[in-house]
C-alpha cells in the first residue's frame, strides 16, 4: 500500500527518522519517521501493540532505539535519559502512570522539577502546596493537595500524573492515552488546557484510542500499524471510518457500535443491594438480573468503583446484599467468586496483573484451581487454555512465557479481561473494561459481554465513556457523589441525555 | 552462535542457575587446588553434603517464604527447640530401650515444628504483625526455651533408630542401593529437563548444559560417596541420609510449586498481593501455609543434626538463619517478593556450604570467613542487580 504522506511542514520542530527498535523475540519498531511542527497537535494512532508508546520511549529519552535519529529544531540529538529529554522541553505523560503512591499529591506534582527551594536545601511546603494547587485547579481537581496519591482514584491519579508534566513547563507535550480513566467533564477541562498550551506555541503529540478525541484536538494524524508507519494525513481530510481503516488495515464497520438487542431475554432478579453504604457511599441500593448489563455512569469520584467493589466484598460498610434471594456477605473477593460474582478491577498495574509474571501464569490465575484435578493442575490443559484466551482476545504477544508488563497496554488490559471472563460466573462486574483497547478489540469485548447476557449472566458494567455505556447497557443507572440519582432505560437513553443529566447534578449545567 | 549469543538468549533465571553451578565447580576445585587435595577427599565431600543438605534444607523453606515477601529469622531457634524436645522426650522422658520411642519422638518433634510454623504464620497473615517482627521475637523466644526446658545440659545418645536420619554409620545407603537411587534421580531429573525443552520452557542450550552439569554432578557424588570406606572395610558409605531427605522434600515440595494452585498463589501474593486477593487467591492462607511449611523443615532439620551429633544441645542451629538467608538470597529469591526459585536455593546452599568447609581447610579464622561471606552475599546481588537492570 503506498503511504498516503500528508504535508509535512517545513522545518519541524522534533524530527525522528527511521526508527528502528528490536526487544528480544519482537521488532516493536521497523524504520518510522515522524514530524512534529512547532504549535502543531498531532495525534499518534495505531492497534494495540502496533508500537505506539515504544516510539513515545524513545522521544522522550526511555528508551535508546536501536537505529534511526532525531532532531530537535534541526539539530541532532540524543537521549540518553529521561531526564535529559526533560531538559531539553519534552515532556512525556506516559500511558502507565508513574507516580509515588505514599507521597502526596504535591509532593508528586513537583516530583519532575524538584521541589521549590530555599537557598540551604529546605522545602518551602506552603509555596509548594500553593503551586500545586494552582496547577491542579486549572485541571479542575481541587483535592487538597496534602492528600496522599494512593487515596485518590485512577482518574484523579491521572490528573495528578498530567500536572506533573505541567509543571516542567514543557515546550513538547506528549500525552500517551491521558484520558483512558477521565470522564467526559475532566476529559473538556484537559482540552482547554491544552489549547491554551498550544496557543503560547507548544507542540502536542497526542495518543488514544478514543477517536473523537483525535478530531477535537489534533491537525494532523500519524498512524502506525505492526511498527510501520501507514500515513500522516490532516485530521481534517479525515473521518472515523478512514482511521480505522488505516489502522487495521481493513474496512471496519463502526455503525453497528451497539450490542444491545430489544429482544435481549432478561431473566429474575439475580443481586439486590440495598441501602449500602460507607464513606463514599450512601444508601446505595439497586438490583442486576440475569442476562441483563447494567452500566453505572458517574463523573469522576462519584462512587462507580466503589459500589463495584462492595459486591465482592473488596471494602466494607453498611447496607445488605442478597444473591438469588439469599443474604449475600462476601467477606473477600474469594467469598464472591464462590458464588460466581467477579470483579475486574479499573486499575491493571496496582492491582490487576502480575506484571512480572507470564501473559500464560497471570491468564490462567484465576482457575487454576477449577482446572485442578485432586489438587493437581496439568501444564498442557493450562498452556491450551492460555493459547485460546489469547487467540479469542486477539492478544499481541511474543509468547506465553513474555511477562506482562512488556506488553503494550492494551494488551495488557485484554489479558485482565480474559482472565476474568474465564472464571465460572453468574455476575461480573467490568471496571473501565476497555481502558486503553483499540477500537476493533473494544468491538470484540462489547460482543463478548452481549454474549455472556446472553448466557444469563448479570454483568455491571462501568465505563467513565458515557457513549460506551449507552451503546452496551440495557439499563444505566446515574451515579453521582456515593448516590444513585437516576435510572435508565435502553430505550430512552443517548448520550448526550446521560451527560446532561449528570453534569445538571453535579451543577455544571 | 558464539558464546556470547547463546548465553544472551537464556532465560534469566535458567542463567542464573549455569552460573550457579559454575560457580560451586570453580569453588570446589580451587579449594581442592589450595588444599592440596584434601576438599576432594571422600571424607570430606561426604561431610559436605551432609552439612549442605540440612542448609538446602531449610532454604528450600526460606525461598517460599521469602517469594511471599516475607522474612524468617527464627529458624535457627525452631531448628534448635524442636531438637531438643526430640532429644529430652527421647533420652529422659520415654522408656530408653522401648521400640516404640524415637518414631514417637521423631513425630512429636515433627508436629511441633509445624505448630510453630503455623503460630509465626498466624501472626504474620491473620494478625498482620510484620514477619521480621513476628520472627525476630521468635529467634529469642525458641532459643530461651531451648534453653529453659534442657536447664542447660546435653542429653545423649538417642537410640540407635534413630540416627539413621544423621548419615554415616547407619545413616547411609550402601554402594549398590546408591548407585541405583543415583540412577533413578538422574532419569527422573532428565526426564524432566526433557519434557521441559519439549515444552519450549527450557532452550536447548540450558537443556544441555543442565543435563550435562546434573549427570556430571550427580555420577561424581556417588563416586564419592561410595569412596569413602567405612571403618576397617573396603565398603563405602554410599549416599548420605540426609541428601536423600533433601532430595525427596525438594523433589515435592518443586511438584507443589510447579503443579499445584497453591504454588503459584505463593508467587501471586509475593508479587501483587491485592491483584492475588481480588482473583481470589486465599492470600492469608497462602502464607500461614508457608509458615508451618518452614517449621515442619525445621523440624526435620533438626531430626538430621541431632541425628548426626547424636546428642541434642543448646545451641543447635545458632546462626543457622544467616546461611540460610544468604543461600536463599544467592539462589535468586527476591526480598521485594514474587520471585525465586527451589533449585536456585539449593544450590545456593551448597555454594555456602562449600565455601565455608573449604575455607575451613585451608585455615581461614572463622572471622575471615564470616567476612568473605558477608561479601560473597553482596556479591551475588550486585551481579544480579545489573543483570536485571540490563534485561
Ligand atoms: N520492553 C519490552 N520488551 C519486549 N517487548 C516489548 C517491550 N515493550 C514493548 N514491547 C512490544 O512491542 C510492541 C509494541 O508495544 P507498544 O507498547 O509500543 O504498543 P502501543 O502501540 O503503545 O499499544 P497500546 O495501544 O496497547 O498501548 C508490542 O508487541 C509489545 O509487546
Ligand atoms: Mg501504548
């Protein structure tokens, strides 16, 4: 296929030529060029695996590649550090967040630049809690910023990981997937940010897997496919349906987004929850029936994660559950997943995956002991039943043996969904399911979980993408600050409807 | 392919346990090279293996608990109390010449390690009281038992039953019987190299040079073993009964690592301990488990050294946990969690054990050669630092 190469500007700022890099058993990277102008937006798009963060390393200093060169306003250069390509005005938000879990948010934001000094080495702590703040605030987080990182949520841990990148005062930013955790309000706050950035001149290399996104922000798209570069277009002469052409490499259809059928047979009532409630949470109460997807759509911090977790028992407080007519009271996850009630968590790095481990032993960790027999497991049945979940997931990997975290994050994130999928279940709750996977993989994930309704099994199902929740769920139930503020019907829910409605509690409107 | 090439495609792990086994070859020769001979000498070897074994022993432990991250500083004082139970039960307590005696004992002694182990683990996984906390309390509170219940004195001898389990004179196999267990191991062991390579586990290089370094290895011990002659008689000694024991509980408790759902929730925890809890994996139970675990090793520790001393006294198993850690930590068990490997300890511990007794031979003051051990351990973390920071 010949490249359609879009314009490429004159003299650009950042400039990377044929870049090649090789990990052991995998090219990630097989000569591609990329040009960044100055001012420009520019959005990086690709399939999962197709080596779109690898070239983000590379830029900014992470990693060395293993032939090509760069140029920085015509010059060449070479990173042979993060820091250095910090110093040089890129700045990088990478996809896995990197921050200091028992530092506070302050202490994280400044974590890049160094903490505001006195002469004689002591931390002002007030001018820093006031910068902090302020950066935070144009973010539209106001937490105090005293607040430890590990107490915060993976949207608002993604804001914090963003200020950090603010605060260098970048002259490249380069977001890779920063809205994979925010909802639509801190998605609108981030873009006026970073059109104000770009009005003083800074370039954005922009990265994610949520389309319209790219045709919001960016004037030109570069897509790789399987570490090649298939084009750099402007966003303008595109659509869609051309993106993802170009990214697969075949036509896809995103007409037929919704798996919802009216026809759908939903069965009795399988949970209820009544009148749960702890700190985050108050008079929660609801019910799931079976064969039926119930979404939660909430803005950040509203309590979406945390009512999916008091069904397995993952935190506690007030309120009674009953399973089946039966008082329910998980007191582990373990306690649940008895009953058949899952929970597959929103955050894959802290605690989703076994990152260390192999793509086969994190895949098979949850049944290991429903393939046992006498309490023994045998190898082949646990490399066959790996080998399928990563042909079903069409997971990118060099090998059963790859550990998980060198797998590209969508990648990652299909083998947590896989692995909770395999489990023997009558309820599962999906965390931002599709946090990260690209547009056909997100496709095969919503038929999935149709197909599981399908079987009779309830699925709760939540998404801070409020057109994903709509197009999936037979019922949506409004979450706003621990509370159910509304319900749904698939019949008169859209999107804009479930957002008017949430932004009008949150007092936005 | 050049050396260096097949040596970048090992797997890390399969890397570390060649360089493992290089490592206890160079030590050996060059002791046997300063000694003039005499680490080599068929006494000495067998004295080693029974010494390594008891170590291996309770490293093989250690690397469990060590891959749930968590610490055990208390096995020397188990070792060294479930000793002495054994020894007081045994020598003052029970009818001396009554058969029934030292299987008796060795059970008591054996369901006392475990209930120590699970008491450590209950604190540890129930209670949440750290493990060097949980542990370090328990180095004190076993050894000033031991030391309580014996009032101070020695008790000798055990019956003779009994000392089957300490090597020597009644505790070896024989020539023949020891070349046919030697035999059987190896086979076992290539077998499972084997269906490893098959399996693509296993490259064939590691699959090579493993087959190779375990059948030298293995048909060399026998040969040593069977060399050296018992008392006035030209009939050797044959395999120690302590290297059996380590062999079969390695051999086992690998099985259960490899097999069993419960060993890779021991990973799973170690590594991500609320990704374990949320799949569902029995994180407490997990480590309680491991816990009596190492107590039960400790026990049967203690059974191979009173065994052998054929008396038990205070201070049995006093700085054992340093070896032991140190082994285990040689071998490649992380401190952070979630990684280590049996075999690695295992020859961790022979590789301490080697450097020790040869040290010992060739004169060096127990102070030096707790110096080149400190150094040693340092050692071996650094090359696996870069190692790590490199892959
Ligand atoms: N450190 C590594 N070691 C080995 N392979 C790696 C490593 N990092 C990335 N890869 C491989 O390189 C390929 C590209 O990965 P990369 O993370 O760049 O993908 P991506 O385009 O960012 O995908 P995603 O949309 O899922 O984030 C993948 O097949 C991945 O498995
Ligand atoms: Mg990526």
């Amino acid at each position: 296929m010949v490249a359609p190469l879009g314009p490429s500007p004159a003299d650009p700022l950042l400039e990377a030529r044929g870049i090649v890099k090789a990990f052991p058993g995998v090219r990630a990277l097989k000569g591609v060029d990329l040009d960044l102008a100055a001012g420009e937006s520019h959005a990086l798009l690709g399939e999962n695996g197709a080596g779109k963060s690898t070239l983000i390393k590379i830029l900014s200093g992470v990693y060395a590649p293993t032939e090509g060169s760069l140029r920085l306003a015509g010059e060449e250069i070479r990173l042979a550090s993060p820091s250095e390509a910090m110093a040089r005005g890129i700045v990088t938000i990478h996809q896995e967040l990197s921050l200091a879990r028992h530092l506070s948010i302050a202490e994280n934001v400044f974590l890049g630049v160094g903490k505001p000094q006195r002469r004689g080495g002591w931390i002002r702590w007030k001018e820093m809690y006031e910068q902090a703040a302020a950066i935070l605030g144009r973010l539209g987080l106001s937490h105090d910023p005293r607040r430890r990182v590990r107490d915060l949520n993976a949207g608002e841990q993604q804001l914090v990981e963003i200020a950090k990148g603010l605060a260098l005062r970048p002259r490249i930013l380069i977001l890779d997937e920063p809205t994979s955790a925010l909802t639509a309000v801190e998605i609108d706050q981030l873009f006026a940010v970073i059109e104000g950035l770009r009005r003083e001149g800074i370039s954005l290399l922009y990265v994610s897997h949520r389309l319209e996104e790219i045709f919001r922000i960016t004037q030109r798209v570069t897509v790789f496919r399987d570490g090649e570069r298939v084009g750099t277009v402007p966003t303008a002469e595109l659509d869609e349906g051309e993106v993802a052409r170009m990214m697969t490499g075949r036509e896809v259809s995103l007409v037929d987004r919704a798996t919802f059928r009216a026809d759908a047979h939903i069965g009795g009532v399988l949970l209820e929850a009544q009148e749960l409630s702890d700190e985050k949470l108050s008079g929660v109460s609801f019910d799931l029936r079976r064969g039926e997807i119930v979404g939660l759509a909430g803005l950040m911090g509203s309590g979406r994660t945390e009512i999916g977790r008091r069904l397995v028992g993952a935190r506690r407080g007030g309120g009674s559950l009953s399973l089946n007519g039966v008082p329910f009271h998980p007191r582990s996850p373990r306690e649940a997943l008895r009953e058949g009630v899952a929970y597959s968590t929103e955050d894959r790095k802290n605690d989703g995956l076994l990152l260390q481990q192999s793509v086969r032993h994190n895949l098979s960790l949850s049944v290991l002991r429903e393939i046992a027999r006498h309490g023994w497991f045998s190898p082949s049945e646990e490399r066959q039943l790996a080998e399928g979940a990563v042909e079903k997931y069409n997971v990118a990997t060099s090998g059963l043996r790859k550990q998980v975290r060198f797998l590209s994050g969508g990648n990652q994130q299909k083998v947590m969904i896989a692995r909770a999928l395999a489990c023997n279940l009558r309820l599962i709750i999906l965390d931002e399911p599709t946090k990260g996977v690209d547009i056909g993989a997100k496709q095969e994930i919503y038929q999935l979980v149709r197909t599981l309704a399908d079987d009779g099994i309830a699925v709760l199902f939540i998404s801070s993408e409020i057109s994903e929740v709509v197009d999936v769920c037979d019922r949506i139930l409004l979450v706003h600050e621990g509370r159910i503020t509304g319900t749904m019907d698939r019949a008169e829910a859209d999107k804009e409807k479930v957002l008017a409605d949430l932004l009008e509690e949150g007092g936005h409107a | 392919m050049s050396w260096h090439d097949v040596l970048r495609t090992l797997d890390p792990r399969h890397k570390r346990l060649l360089a493992l086994g290089a490592s206890l070859v160079v030590i050996w020769v060059v002791f046997d090279l300063l000694s003039g001979g005499l680490f080599f000498s068929p006494r000495n070897f067998y004295n080693l293996a029974v010494q390594s074994s008891t170590v291996a022993l309770l490293t093989v432990g250690m690397v469990l608990v060590i891959i749930t991250r968590n610490i055990d500083l208390s096995v020397g004082s188990v070792l060294g109390l479930t000793g002495m139970v054994i020894a007081i039960l045994q020598i003052e307590v029970f009818p001396a010449a009554a058969g029934w005696n030292w299987p008796l004992t060795l059970a008591i002694g054996l369901i006392a390690g475990t209930l120590i182990g699970l008491w450590q683990g209950f604190l540890v996984a129930y209670v949440g009281i750290p493990s060097f906390v949980v542990t370090l309390a328990g180095l004190l509170i076993f050894r000033g038992l031991t030391f309580e219940i014996s009032q101070g004195q020695t008790f000798s001898p055990f019956q003779a039953g009994y000392r089957i389990f300490g090597g020597g004179q009644q505790g070896s196999l024989g020539e023949a019987a020891s070349w046919i267990v030697g035999g059987v191991a190896l086979v076992v062991l290539l077998g499972a190299l084997a269906r490893r390579l098959r399996s693509g586990e296993a490259s064939l290089p590691f699959t090579l040079l493993g087959g190779l370094f375990a059948s030298a290895l293995t048909l060399f011990m026998i040969y040593q073993f069977n060399a050296y002659d018992r008392p006035r008689t030209d009939l050797g000694y044959g395999i120690p009964s302590p290297l059996l024991l380590l062999t079969l509980a390695a051999t086992w408790i690998g099985l259960f690592v490899n097999r069993a759902p419960v060993g890779r929730h021991v990973y799973a925890v170690g590594q991500n301990l609320e990704a374990a809890r949320l799949v569902g994996v029995p994180v407490r139970r997990v480590v309680l488990k491991v816990f009596a675990l190492m107590g039960l090793l400790c026990a049967v520790g203690a059974v191979i050294t009173t065994s052998r001393l054929n008396a038990g006294t205070t201070n049995l198993g006093t700085l054992l946990e340093l070896n032991v850690i140190a082994a285990a930590v040689i071998g490649g068990a992380s401190l952070d969690g979630g990684r280590g490997s049996i075999l690695g300890g295992i020859l961790g511990a022979f590789v301490i054990q080697s450097l020790d007794t040869g040290m010992v031979l060739i004169g060096v003051s127990s102070s030096l050669r707790q110096i080149l051990i400190g150094f040693v351990l340092i050692g071996a973390v650094w090359v696996d630092r870069i190692a790590v920071r490199r892959s």
